[in-house]
C-alpha cells in the first residue's frame, strides 16, 4: 500500500495562521469522511510539527485515529504524495516556479 503524507494544520483542521502550540483547531468539515475513503487506498501519515501526543489525543477525540497510521514530524521519502496547505508542485518549468512562489498564499489566507 502507497503512503499519502498529509499536512495537520491548514489541511486537516481549520487552522488559519492562529497557532496555539497547546490546542489544535477543530477539524475542517469533511475531513472524517475523507480520511475514511483514502485510508481504504493509502496508508495514511498525518505531517505536523506539533507535538505527537497533542496530535494523538486530537485524532483520538475527533474519532479519526481509526484512519491514520503514524504522526511523524519528518517528510518521508517514501510517500507517494504529499498533502500541504504550504506546498507548490513543481511542473519542470523554473519560471513557472518563480511565479508560482511570487503569488504564493496558503488557501486560508483568503479566509482572513
């Protein structure tokens, strides 16, 4: 089975640039529901810099630990695909990139 490397904050809750290194935001809408569906194909890692036991403790209370199957605070080699809220895919093209990186915003600066 691929492993899908997701971001926590920004990705999977509804964090918006606020951090609190002792409270995780709530989980954005949806997020049970996808998580479910992915982890039938993927193995799933959650991505965060937070603490791990925080972070476990946020799966557990939110019901969604059933689906993840490791916290890391490392982007693993190995993942078949990365989520993250503060990531551009590269396309071959530098000047693309430079672009890309000049108009960069995460998508929760909009909702600011």
């Amino acid at each position: 089975m691929k492993t899908l490397l997701i971001d926590l904050d920004g990705v999977l809750n509804t964090y918006c640039g606020d951090y609190n290194e002792y409270e995780i935001s709530p989980p954005r809408e949806g997020v049970w529901e996808f998580l479910e569906k992915i982890s039938k194909q993927y193995r799933v890692e959650i991505f965060t810099v937070r603490d791990k036991e925080l972070t476990q403790k946020w799966l557990n209370d939110n019901n969604l630990n059933k689906f993840v199957s490791n916290i890391t605070n490392t982007k693993s080699p190995y993942a078949s695909i990365i989520i993250d809220d503060r990531a551009l895919n590269f396309n071959g093209n530098f000047n693309d990139t430079i672009d890309a990186i000049v108009k960069f915003k995460p998508h929760w600066r909009d909702l600011s």
